[in-house]
C-alpha cells in the first residue's frame, strides 16, 4: 500500500493531466488533494502511482472516475440554516426589490442540493417565477446526480428535514419531494428555471454575470493563488451590488479585490460588491 505521494509524482501527473484533458490541478490546496489521490489509490488497488498515471493517459473514461474522486463532493441541503434565514430577510428582499428578474449562480453545486434549497426558498417567498439559476460544477457525474434530483431517504430525515426546520421553512421539506423506495424524488417544478452547466473555476473563463454567487466550500481546496484568481472571476462575474456567498470557512478579506467588496455579514460570509 503507498502511504505517501512524492512532490515529483504530483508533478507528472497534475502535468499530464493539463496536457492530456486540460484541467489545471496544479494550484489545489496540496494536503487534501493528496489525501484525495490515497484514497484512489486505495480503492482502484494501485500499488505503485505510475499505474495510475499510465491509466489516466490511455484510459479517458478513467479520467472521468478520477475526477469525481478527487473532487469533495459532500452536501446537505439549507447547509448552515443561519445563513439561508438571513439571504431570505436581508439579501434577497433587496435584490427583488430593485431587479424584475434576479439571476444567481451556485458555483461548484455538487449533486445539487444547494441548488434545491434556493428553489424552495424562493418559491415559498413569491420569488421563483422572478429568479434564473445557473449550476455549474467541474465534475460532469455530479451534475447529473444535481440534474435528477434523486437522494437517499436516509439524508432527507437524518440532515435534510433538520436543516430546513431551524432555516425555519413554511412547511415541511417532503411537501417537496416524493418517496421511492429508498430515494426521494424532488418536484421537478422547482428546477424548471435552473440551467445547469459543466464549469471549471479555474479556467479563469467567466460565462455570465448575475446578481448573487454562491460558491460555498469550493474554494478551501484550492491554494492562495487559485483563491485568488476565483475572487477575480466571481469579482468580474457581479453586476456591482451583486452578493458573494462562500462557505463558513471561508473569505475574501485577503485577497486582491477584497477592497471592491464590503462586508454584509461575516458570520454568514456575505459579501456585496461595491465597484468593478
Ligand atoms: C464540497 S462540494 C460543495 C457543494 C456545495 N456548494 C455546498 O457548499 O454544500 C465542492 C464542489 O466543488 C466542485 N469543484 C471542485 N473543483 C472545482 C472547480 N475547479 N470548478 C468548479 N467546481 C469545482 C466539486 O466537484 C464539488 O462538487
């Protein structure tokens, strides 16, 4: 069993998947993303790293497995319920106010259950029919995943139900879902305004500009300098007085733009851009 990874052996490889599939791992935050590769190495029983990189280079439908693996994809929906509360009193009302048609992007949406949390938020606030959503994550499995809605009974009532009771929900979380065995199927309805879209953060490539980001716990796997070029990305991704949501662990104070930023809430790591 290898038990570590040789900085030279993350060189080829982070090398030869720019050159072969251009995705750019070279600035992920290096502790997880070797964690990430033991745990592929584990599971795929490789016992020396060359057959993983000789797997990566001839075998394309690897590489896709190998993408899921190595990006975190953990989820919950209303994740940090605090949060939710204060978007739909504080930030969403004064969207809606000044906009007819409020356009949000969840970059980095995993299976989507961020995505789905908006769509009941803004439904059960008049907003849904007023609001476009785009979806975007790096990993085309888990936009499927984000795209069918599908989860498991198990998460529904052990996390799911429990955050959108302390969000403080106008109902009840299955008003929104129907029960399939051990899955539960989310009402469709709720995503009929939401694009989803494969996306790389660290492309640098912006594709549109909208009034609220939501880039919720992408961005503590990625080092100072990719942060760095994602805060650009999302700074030029805002109309000015857009919002910046990211994840509990996470800011912008640091960076190169924080000055165009101000500081709605730091608890809740709200943001509102200020000048381009
Ligand atoms: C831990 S999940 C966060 C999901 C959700 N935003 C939340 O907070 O619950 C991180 C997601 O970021 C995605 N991701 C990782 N690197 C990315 C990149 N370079 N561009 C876009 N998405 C990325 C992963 O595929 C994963 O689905």
């Amino acid at each position: 069993m290898i038990e570590d990874i040789e900085i030279n052996d993350l060189r080829l490889l982070t090398q030869l998947v720019k050159e072969k599939y251009d995705y750019d791992f070279s600035n992920y935050a290096i502790s997880s993303f070797k964690r990430r590769l033991l745990r592929i190495l584990e599971i795929y029983k490789f016992d020396t790293f060359d057959k993983l990189l000789i797997k990566i280079k001839n075998e394309p439908v690897f590489f896709k497995e190998f993408l899921s693996e190595i990006t975190v994809n953990v989820t919950e929906m209303f994740r940090d319920p605090s949060m939710w509360r204060e978007l739909r009193d504080k930030v969403l009302p004064v969207l809606f106010q000044s906009h007819d048609s409020v356009k949000i992007w969840h970059a980095g949406c995993s299976s989507g259950e961020e995505v789905y949390s908006m769509a009941i938020m803004l439904k059960e606030n008049g907003w849904l029919d007023k609001a476009k959503i785009f979806a975007t994550d790096i990993d085309h499995t888990i936009l499927s995943k984000a795209k069918e809605g599908k989860y498991a009974v198990k998460n529904m009532h052990e996390l799911n139900d429990k955050n959108y009771f302390r969000f403080g929900g106008k109902t009840q979380l299955s008003d929104y879902y129907k029960v399939e065995g051990q899955h539960i199927l989310m009402d469709k309805k709720l995503v009929s305004n939401i694009t989803y879209m494969e996306h790389n953060l660290a492309s640098g490539i912006a594709f549109a500009k909208v009034d609220l980001i939501l880039c919720r716990n992408v961005l503590i796997y990625f080092n100072q300098n990719l942060q760095n070029d994602v805060f650009k990305l999302i700074h030029q991704s805002l109309f000015n007085y857009g919002y910046l949501i990211v994840g509990s662990k996470e800011t912008l104070v640091w960076c190169d733009i924080a000055s165009k930023f101000i500081t709605v809430n730091n608890e809740e790591k709200i943001f509102k851009k200020i000048r381009d």
